[in-house]
C-alpha cells in the first residue's frame, strides 16, 4: 500500500504540489489526472524520490522513505514520463543493470525473455539502446519496471509512443499487478483508458486534489449520467473548479 501525506513541493518559488494526501491500497489501480502543469509529474518524482520533497510523507507498506530509502526504493518501480536509459548498453545488458540493482537476479533471465517477448525488442536484445526507436526505448522503460516484482509501480504517462499491442500488454501486465495485490499508480492524459484500467481516479488542478473517487462517484459529482465519458466528467469538473477559483478571486 502507498500512502503519501501532504506532500508539498515548490520549486524554488514555484508551488507545485500543494499538501497532497491520498492512498493507493492492495490490488488497487489508481489514475492520476489533470491539466499540463498540475504537478502529476512532480507528485511521482517525489515519491519515487528522484525529487525531494518540500514537506510531507511517503509510506510504502509502513515504511516511511524519509528514514528507510532504500528499502522502499527497493519496493517501487517507476516508468518516467521521458526515459532516459543508458544508451551504451545493449538492451539485454540493461534489463541485467536494473535487475541488479534491485539484487533480483534469481529467475532474471526467464523474466528478460518473457518481457522481451512481450514488447517486441527479442530481436533487439543485443543492439544498443541507443540504435532503439522512440517507442521502443518507453517499452525498454516500461520492461525495466516490471523486471522486479515491485509492490508499488508508478507509471508516468507510459501509454504515449507506444504500439497497440505494446499498449495491451501493458494493460495486462498492470491487470497482473493488481492480481498479486500490488498497487497501481498511473499518471495519464488517455482518459477513456484509464476509465476502463483505474479503480480509482484522482483529478489534480493547480497542485491540488480537486477530486477523487471511482468512475461512478465521479459521475455523481458532475452530476452527469451513466453514459457520460470520463472526458466530459473530467472537462466538467474541472471548468468548475476554475470557475469557482475565478469567482473566489474576484
Ligand atoms: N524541474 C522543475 N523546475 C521548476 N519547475 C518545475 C520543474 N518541474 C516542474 N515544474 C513546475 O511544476 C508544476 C507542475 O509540473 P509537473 O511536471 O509536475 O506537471 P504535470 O501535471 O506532470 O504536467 P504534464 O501533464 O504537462 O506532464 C508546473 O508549474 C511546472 O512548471
Ligand atoms: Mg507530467
């Protein structure tokens, strides 16, 4: 389980997140939306603790990061939103870095195989990464994260780039996360996917929780029917806000 409370980032003057809690629980797929800026990026980075935070708490299965980093690192798994992977190795090399990292090496090259199989890059397996295509360089990211059984896996917008079947075995090997009890915390701009992958949507304005709840209780609150798409609930709820934040301010 991931619990983050009231986490507060600025950017030197910059207020990115603004007192953030929420929870992610066992089994459970979790949709980060928002508009450009809204700080999706940044509330992952702080997680996953690539970014320090300002203020606040991240706990990952009772573990605080602030006084057990290593050991919740070793629970997490992250997909950014621009991979950057080290060109100089070939992909097979950099499955093996990442596996090592995580001192997971015990079935590791069963598990490189499978994933390799699963994105297409088996016949890439040798060539550098650097000689990778856009898209396969996210699937190579998206590999890297599913190379250690993480009970945390925070993905940031990874459906971008990639092809059809790379985008259903994501879905899947996510559905698998959430199977052995794992949880889910995915940042995305695709909203009719995360209608169908999320149990749970977080909508994120301006560096704060404008609201949260699964798709039907999101319905409720924009007052829209059952045949609304997430897109007309979110462009909903959100005009509100922005409205209400107007009026507030005038
Ligand atoms: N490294 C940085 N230095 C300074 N400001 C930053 C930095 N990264 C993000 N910001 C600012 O923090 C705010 C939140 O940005 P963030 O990248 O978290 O948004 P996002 O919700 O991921 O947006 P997008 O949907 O475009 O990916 C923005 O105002 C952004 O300009
Ligand atoms: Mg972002």
């Amino acid at each position: 389980m991931l619990k983050v409370e009231k986490l507060l980032k600025y950017y030197r003057k910059t207020l990115a997140v603004d007192e953030i809690s929420f929870t992610v629980n066992d089994g459970e797929i979790v949709g980060l939306v928002g508009p450009n800026g809204a700080g999706k990026t940044t509330i992952l980075r702080c997680i996953i603790g690539i970014v320090q935070m300002t203020d606040g708490r991240v706990e990952v299965d009772g573990l605080d990061l602030a006084t057990n980093e290593e050991a919740v690192k070793k629970l997490l798994a992250f997909v950014p939103e621009v991979p950057t992977p080290y060109e100089m190795l070939t992909v097979y090399e950099h499955l093996r870095f990442i596996a090592m990292a995580y001192q997971t090496m015990s079935d590791f090259d069963k598990r490189a195989d499978e994933l390799l199989r699963r994105f297409d890059l088996d016949d890439k397996r040798s060539d550098f990464v650097l000689s990778l295509s856009k898209g396969m360089k996210q699937k190579l990211a998206i590999a890297c994260a599913f190379v250690h059984d993480a009970r945390v896996i925070l993905l940031d917008e990874p459906l971008i780039g990639i092809d059809p079947k790379g985008v259903r075995e994501l879905k899947n090997m996510i559905l698998d996360v959430k199977d052995r009890k794992g949880s889910v915390l995915i940042s995305t701009h695709m909203l009719d996917t995360a209608e169908h992958l999320c149990d749970r949507i977080i909508i994120i304005q301006k560096g704060k929780i404008t609201a949260e709840g699964t798709i039907d209780e999101l319905h409720q609150r924009a007052q829209m029917g059952r045949n609304a798409s997430l897109e007309d609930v979110f462009l909903t709820l959100v005009e509100e806000n922005e409205t209400i934040e107007t009026t507030t301010l005038s």
